[in-house]
C-alpha cells in the first residue's frame, strides 16, 4: 500500500497542527514548501485586504464566493459550522468533515485553510486532496492559536510530503500503517 502523507506546522517551533493522510498516490514535484501567510478572521477590523487566508465561524456557504470575490489578494476562505468546514479556493471548493470537539469549531477552519493554502503553494494537485484525510493535532491548537491572534502579522509555515510503501515481511504483502 503506498501512503502519502503531509504535515503542516505553523508559527515558530516546527509542531504539527494538521496532518493529511491517503492511499492515493501524488507525485509532487516539490516535497516540502515553507513561507509566510496572514490569516485572519472575517470578524478583523478592517484588515481583510492583506489576508492570504480568511476564515469564519457560522455564516452560510455563499460567504465563501464573496470573499475571493471582495479580497483579490485572498488565496483560500473557509467557514466552519457544526458539521464540518469548508474551503474555497479560486478554482475549487473542499467539504472537510470536523473532527473537533465543539470548543473548537471556530479555529478548525483556520487550520483547514492553512492547510490548503500551504497545499496550493506547494503547486500540489488539487483534485489529490482528499479533504476526510485531514485531521488537526489537538495538543498543538493553544500554541498556533496564539500565532494568529486576529493580526495581520506574518504567520511562518511549512508543509511537508512524503510517501512510502509498506510491505509486509511476512507475505509480501502491503501494508497499512
């Protein structure tokens, strides 16, 4: 079985936020990317002009059209609720189921944002992304939280790839991890 896997940290220290996983394969013809992103909540002050990313919590999927449509500069919005977020880029748009507890509905659209712009920038095929392969990494929400306190500040990220193929010792045979 060939698994394809990628990491995305964000905001300093190199923790994982997010990480995606999938049995199709992508062949990227970069491994990793690293940049800086502003990402901001639709509720900011005035700000939203600067954003690469911007996201929200509770306003009806629409929302997402008229942002790219208001704010040329943004290259990927989101907006979750209580099922699921989604994600819009220019040219298409991703349903992610939420695994989040409910405290957190308001920051996963961040992170799923993130994640897709960091996807987009890695010049990673968009019809590859299996949005049900994401998955945030808790223990790492308090320390990216504080990154993106509602400020147009620069938010460091990388997003990594790899693939590997497990075989079985025993027949041969694939595995999972």
């Amino acid at each position: 079985m060939i698994l394809t896997e990628a990491r995305l940290t964000a905001g300093g220290p190199a923790r994982v936020i997010a990480h995606w996983r999938s049995c199709a394969a992508v062949v990227p013809t970069r491994l990793s990317v690293s940049g800086d992103l502003v990402a901001l909540d639709a509720d900011s002050p005035g700000q939203l002009d600067v954003a690469d990313v911007i996201y929200c919590h509770g306003r009806p999927a629409p929302w997402l059209s008229g942002i790219l449509h208001h704010y040329p500069g943004c290259a990927v919005a989101a907006v979750g609720g209580d099922r699921g977020c989604l994600v819009a880029c220019r040219t298409v748009t991703f349903s992610f189921f939420n695994p989040i507890t409910t405290n957190e509905l308001g920051f996963y659209p961040l992170i799923c944002a993130m994640f897709v712009h960091g996807w987009r920038t890695a010049g990673w095929p968009l019809a590859a992304l299996d949005p049900h392969g994401l998955v945030v990494t808790a223990e790492h929400l308090d320390s990216a939280r504080r990154v993106v306190a509602n400020s147009a500040t620069p938010i460091p990220f990388a997003l990594y790839y790899e693939s590997r193929c497990r075989i079985s010792s025993a027949s041969g045979a694939p595995i999972s991890e």
